[in-house]
C-alpha cells in the first residue's frame, strides 16, 4: 500500500481492531465516511492521475503507468476544453470529435503533444468496427429458435435473415452511397453520420458501419492504422472488410451479407473449439450459445449486443469526482481550475 494511502486510511485501520468504539471515535472517524462532504483521498487521487508530486509535474519521475494516465486524462481534458460546449454528449464523445473525427489530433497544440493520441483515434475508429460486429452477432443470434423450441433455423434461413433486408444493389453502389470517410486529409464522422437516428440494432446499419471500417484500412496511417487494424491475422478485422469489399464490389448485396453470415458462424465455431474443455466429469464442455446439430442452429442463450467500452467514460467519471472536470446544469461540460493547472491543457 503506498505510504500516502496507508496515511489516510490509519485511523480506520486502527479503529478495525477495536471491538467497540465511543461516539468520538466514531465522530473521529466521520471524514473518512462515504457520506462525507469532502473526500480526503482527492488530492491524493488527483496526484496519482495528473502524475502530480508535491505540486509538480517532473516527466523524469514518471514511469508507464504515470504517463498513461496522465495523458488519458489530457486528452480527455483538452476533448472537453475543445467541444465541451458543442451539445449535451458525453466523455467518450468528445474525445471522439476531438480525437477519432477533424484534424485536431494532429492541429491543436495540446493534442498533437499527447502521448499516444493517434493511438486513441485509431482505437476510437476501431471501437466502431467491433460494436458494430457484436451487434450484428447478436442479432443473428436473436433470430434462432431455443434448443427446445421448433424455431431452429438451417444455414439458408439464417443466409436469409441478414440477405432479405439488404439493398437491391451491387456493394460498389452502396460504397457510393456511404458519406465519406475523409474530408481534407482527415477522418470525417462517416460513423457518426450513419448512426444518426438509425436503429443501432439495424442490420443494414452495422453492415454499413462495417464497410466504413473497411475503407478506413486503407485510409488511415501510422499509428492510427497500426492501432485501427490490430492484430493483422485477427479475423474479422477492418482488413478483412477490406478483402472483401475487393472481392465482392461487382456483386451484389445480398452475396455480401450471405458472406457475413458464413463468416460469422465460423469464428464463433472457432472460438467455441478453443474454448472446449473437460468438465468435472470428464466431458468435454462447449462455451457457446450457438449449436449445429443435423444442418440446422439452436441456441441456449441470447447474446449481449451493448457497445464495446473504451473506458472513456469510466475515466471522465473519475475525472469529474476528482474535480478535475464538471457539468453544468444543461449538462455540458468545462474544464475546472484544478484541471487547467494540474492537466496543463488550456481554459
């Protein structure tokens, strides 16, 4: 436990080993309470976030795990300062108009000097990508019957399912159709414009988010491209959309989706078979909701289709209980006092 810590937390410590304590003990006690008006780890917190020591910022005192943080904290800070005001969004947003979408990234004084912020663009793209993946899995998953139900469904009936509601048109006449992913040299809110007052759970929806990422592969650079792709082998990646927008531009959009379909079924058969392990008994146990048995697919469960955290908003949460950051009444946001001097990002 780190001396500071252990410091504050020595009363309550002290006081666990006793088996009854008098009222002013207790009353000792209060302003280490959760109910307490001021929280006494604050500072602490702050220093620890901020890579803050003794009212200092000394990069050579700082290790990884100070430097992450901190410049977390900074990106999210200048996000704030930059579009905190621009409408009632939140954390993760504004680190995506910030950060993901513009050129601030590379522009803006305080931004271009974070560590790692093409980093989080490229991240921030990717999120896309995934959530838009899981959804569609999700969905399919939806459409199948129970084990014990009579709405199993064979592999045409799920074909079916993401084909029906395609575009009657040819992949390169959907591209043509998808707001551009690039205005001045600089990613533009094709995502964002997608999802505008769409169905999230929209199947079409997420197949366009999906060939966006895949555009994106080959749009991107450094190390927003090496974060945006990943592992390159990974399946399913933006580079694998971006395989198959080559392979199938010409055809039509229902052989698109059929594709999906297929490709969906084998990774998760992929990752079921390296899940598989022996139960206590000796059988072999299968992590999945979806089965095949005889041609057609029964599942034992549905998937959770919520979008996958980047812990952004987690983090601007932390940031606004360590007074760093705040919200107005209408709910935007603003940079405090103590985060302009402690984060060093500006008023």
């Amino acid at each position: 436990m780190p001396p500071e810590v252990e410091a504050l937390f020595a009363p309550v410590l002290s006081a666990a080993d006793a088996d009854v304590l008098d009222g002013a003990r207790l009353r000792a006690l209060a302003p280490l309470a959760m109910q307490a008006p001021e929280r006494p780890e604050v500072p602490w917190m702050r220093g620890l976030f901020t890579a803050t020591r003794n009212g200092r910022h000394d990069p050579e005192e700082w290790g990884p795990d100070d430097r992450r943080r901190r410049a977390t904290f900074r990106m999210l800070g200048r996000a704030v300062v930059l579009h905190g005001g621009d409408a009632v969004l939140g954390w993760e947003e504004y680190a995506r108009s910030a950060v993901a979408f513009g050129p601030e990234a590379e522009t803006d004084p305080v931004l271009r000097g974070v560590d790692n912020v093409l980093g989080w663009r490229g991240l921030l793209l990717r999120n896309y990508s995934v959530s838009a993946w899981r959804r569609l899995w999700a969905a399919l998953v939806r459409s199948i019957g129970s084990q014990d139900g009579e709405a199993d469904r064979s592999l045409d009936e799920l074909r079916a399912w993401l084909a029906d509601p395609m575009p009657a048109t040819s992949l390169r006449a959907c591209l043509e159709e998808l707001p551009d992913t690039m205005s001045g040299g600089h990613p533009a809110s094709a995502e964002r414009q997608i999802m505008q007052d769409a169905d999230r759970r929209d199947p079409v929806v997420n197949v366009k988010l999906l060939l966006v990422g895949g555009r994106r592969a080959g749009e991107l650079s450094g190390e927003a491209r090496t974060t945006f792709l990943g592992t390159q082998h990974d399946i399913l990646n933006p580079l694998w959309v971006a395989r198959l927008i080559d392979d199938f531009a010409n055809r039509p959009m229902r052989d698109l989706a059929v594709r999906l379909v297929d490709d969906m079924l084998a990774q998760a058969r992929r990752i079921a078979l390296a899940k598989t392990q022996p139960d206590a008994n000796g059988r072999m146990k299968v992590f999945s909701r979806v089965h095949e048995r005889g041609g057609r697919y029964y599942k034992t469960g549905d998937e959770g289709d919520g979008d996958i955290g980047t812990r952004l908003h987690q983090a601007g949460d932390f940031a606004e209980q360590l007074g760093l950051l705040t919200r107005a009444d209408d709910g935007r946001a603003s940079l405090t006092p103590p985060g302009a001097e402690l984060l060093e990002v500006g008023e």
